[in-house]
C-alpha cells in the first residue's frame, strides 16, 4: 500500500516479516503470558472505568507499576496480581 508516495506496512505484515527471524521469533513466542497478562488487565481495567491511577490506588502500588504490567515490562509478584485481582473484583486465575 502506498501513501504519498511511501511505502506503508501493516503491523501484521511486518510481524510476518520479523518472525523469520530465529531470534526475533524466539523473543516474540517467549512474551505471550506478558502479553497475555497486559492485555487482560487493560480490558479489565477499561470495563470498569479506572484509569491506571485509580487502580493502583485501589492495589496500594503506583501508576507506574500498573502502566509497567500493562505494557509488558514488569514481572508482578502473585500477591500483586492477588491484590490487583480483588481490586477490579474479579478472580485471577492461572493455568499451565
């Protein structure tokens, strides 16, 4: 697709393009539970209205905590996801 002149890709074409590569494939397939995870708690967080400070203040952590789960650059403790569970009312459930 072309835009003024340019060259324009989609994300999924580019995705397909970057997965032949061993490495970025790798990394890619080693982030889906990160992925997983900051997805389902933006949904979740949306569905009941809360910015990402209402909710930290709900949990007892900071924005920057939540807003680093969310984009895929933490690694929470099962307590805090515990805590973040009962604080959108809902039940964290894990499986393997």
């Amino acid at each position: 697709m072309k835009y003024r002149g340019y060259k324009v890709y989609t994300f999924q074409e580019d995705l397909k393009k970057r997965l032949k590569n061993p490495a970025f494939r790798k990394e890619w397939e080693d982030s889906e539970v990160e992925y997983q995870l900051g997805c389902k708690l933006i949904e979740a967080r949306l569905e009941r209205k809360l910015s990402q400070r209402d909710l930290a203040k709900k949990v007892g952590t900071s924005q920057a905590q939540i807003a680093r789960i969310e984009g895929m650059d933490a690694n929470p403790s099962l307590h805090l996801l515990k805590r973040i569970a009962a604080a959108l009312n809902t039940k964290l459930q894990i499986s393997f």
